[in-house]
C-alpha cells in the first residue's frame, strides 16, 4: 500500500475564515489547528496520553533546543522525536530562527553561513546554517519542517526589514535544496517584512516562486499591539495560495486566534497554555480567572464542570487556589492541562462555527470575552 503523501485540502469557507484538513502518514490535522508547544519533546506538565485525550492533533518541538538537548545522535538512535518522547501524532518543528532573535546576545548572523551561536548551556559554538537546521529537523523525523529564517525584533527600519527578507530568503532557497523531495512530509516557508505590507508581499513573492508546502507569518506576536497584528494579516493573509497552509508563528492568546482565524490562518502555536498554568491563570469560556485571586478561597466550583479529563471537574477553584499558594506542582499540571483542553475545544468550536457559516457570531460573543 502507498504511504500517505502530505497534503492540504480547504473544505469550506466563512468569509475569510477557512476550514481545512491536513493529511500527514502519521494523522489528520483538523483546521484551523492549535498546535501545543514542546520545546524540549515534552508539553511541560502533562502526560502524552492526556495530551491526546484534550483532542490535540499535532505538537510543535523546537530545532535549537532539541539539538543541544538530548542531541541528534540520541533522536537517530530512536528514530525521531515521535518514539523518544511516545508520541505518534504530526510534528511540527520551528527552524530555530526564532532563537536568533531571543537568543541575540550569543549569536553572529553570516548571510553565507547561518547564525554561529554560543550554547545557552555550556557556552559551546556551533554554527547553526539552513542546511544544519534542515538536517536537525530531519533527525527529529517531524512531519512539518520550516525553513531558518532570521526574526527581527520589533522595528519600523525599512532598510533592516528588506535584510532579513534577504538574508531569509537567501536562507530558504538552502534548506530547500536540502530538504530534497520527500512528498510524505512539508517545508514551510516564512513570511517577514515587519508591519510593512509592500514587504510582507515582497517576502511572499519570493518565496512563492521558490515553492514551498506551506507558508508560515513570522516576526509577529514580538511586541507589536494586537490591532497591528491584525492589521498586517488582514493586509496580506488573502495573497498566500489558498490551496497552503497559512501559519502564524507564536501566537497566542484567544483573541489572538480569534482574530487571526478571521483572517484567513489555518495554524497556531504558543506556550500560552502551559506558560499560564504554571502561573495560576486559567482559560475559561467565560475568560481568563486568576486563582492566585483571593476571592477563590471559598470558591467550591470547578474550572470547568463539563470536563471529566482526569477528573477536572472534580477540583474546586478554591483547592487550586491552596495548591498555587503552597508552590504544589500538582497546580501546574492541573491548571495546564484544563488550558490545553481549553484550548483544543475553542478550535473544535470555531472550526463548527466555520463549517456551518456562523463564525462572524461566534467572534462578536467571545472576541470581548478575552
């Protein structure tokens, strides 16, 4: 029998809003999709199997840290992430490019030869060039490459922009070559330009005519407001290829999904979820709650009294309030894993939203919500 080849197929559409399916050998991914963020092969706080049981469909994993940590040579010996960490949904893994920017103060960028970093660990060099990041990838076996991209921090200079667009560009055309044919698995490429339309389409146009699986929006969600994010999708999202995938990298909140989704965004990753768990803030269909609040100290209701997963239903608000205070893991695992499960829900929602035409009213109830 053929193995599954990669593919993407747009079902249905509500104005901008897209509902869609992507086909991996490993599984479907539903569209618009959350991906839960695993930087170092693990969804911090929460078993694989519970993972799967939230509904979420495929994971991100990240090149940079993932190389240092555990090392190619230990995911060669298993095969990939997938076995190493148990679990056998789609990966996605980001390129590392976005550890240029976070990362500034340890790394050189050479156009010609990548970003030569210092370890954030050890202080180890090593050069992490689009071809190395292609190879990292392929030696955590993912489903969904992207391309090395180098991603500005929050600027309006015209003449920085158009040298990332170059310097990415440059870059793409690389790890395509080395990323060869292979139709069971995608490369994505990475849309820069800034909060410029003329850019962002410059960017586009470049890495159309290279031809890519995929195209993701980077340097956003770095420090920009949410109407300028916004203003920029809603300017540029329509000029992907509508039969791609449209990725946007790092975000986020659920009024971040919300509006991205209303235009035109297929796919979402953020740490948001577990990030906020480990802090006591907890999603809700009626918006954030912050346990740590001491008007939960009585509260005996539940997050969520709907929610069997792991008995969620079955601790009170005001139990999670004394776990938080107490520096209890158990409130981070808890609080997690209802913001993961809360998370793949609202997609679930918003993609019944979609199918039946509605997502317009789905958006003005909740938009205000978050």
């Amino acid at each position: 029998m053929k193995e599954l080849e990669f593919s993407f197929e747009l079902i249905a559409q509500d104005e901008k809003a897209r509902l869609g399916k992507i086909s991996t050998p490993r599984g479907t991914v539903n569209t618009p999709a959350f991906m839960p963020v695993g930087t170092l092969g693990t969804v911090k706080g929460i078993f694989t199997e519970d993972l799967l049981s939230t509904g979420s469909q495929i994971i991100l994993g990240n090149t940079y840290h993932l190389m240092i940590r555990p090392g190619t040579e230990i995911l060669d010996i298993f095969g990939g992430l997938h076995d190493y960490m148990n679990w056998q949904k789609p990966i996605l893994t980001d390129s590392g490019g976005f550890q240029i920017m976070s990362l500034a103060k340890l790394n050189k960028i050479d156009i010609n030869v990548g970003a030569v970093f210092s370890s954030h660990i050890d202080g180890k060099k090593f050069v992490l060039s689009p071809e190395k990041s292609i190879q990292i990838q392929k030696s955590i076996n993912s489903d969904i490459l992207m391309v090395l991209d180098e991603c500005p921090s929050l600027t309006s200079d015209k003449d920085k922009l158009r040298s990332v667009i170059e310097v990415s560009t440059n870059w793409a055309k690389k790890c395509k070559i080395e990323f060869g044919k292979n139709k069971n698995k995608a490369l994505f490429g990475i849309v820069q330009g800034g909060l410029d339309k003329n850019l962002r389409l410059d960017s586009l146009e470049k890495l159309v005519a290279i031809d890519f699986d995929g195209y993701a929006m980077g340097g956003l969600a770095v420090g920009e407001s949410q109407e300028q994010m916004f203003k920029i999708l809603n300017e540029t999202v329509n000029y992907i290829p509508k039969n791609k995938p449209r990725y946007l990298m790092g975000v986020g909140t659920p009024s971040d999904i919300l509006g991205a989704v209303k235009s035109g965004i297929d796919m979402f990753d953020c740490v948001m979820p577990t990030r906020s768990g480990r802090t006591g803030l907890a999603f809700t269909w009626g918006g954030k709650l912050n346990l740590r609040n001491a008007k939960y100290i009585n509260d005996k209701t539940p997050l969520d009294l709907n929610v069997s997963l792991r008995s969620l239903n079955t601790y009170s608000k005001s139990y999670l309030n004394h776990l938080i205070k107490t520096n209890e893991i158990l409130a981070s695992m808890l609080i997690s894993l209802h913001n993961i499960n809360f998370y793949q829900q609202f997609m679930s929602e918003i993609r019944k939203e979609i199918k039946c035409g509605t997502f317009n009213n789905f958006y003005n109830k909740y938009i205000d919500k978050f």
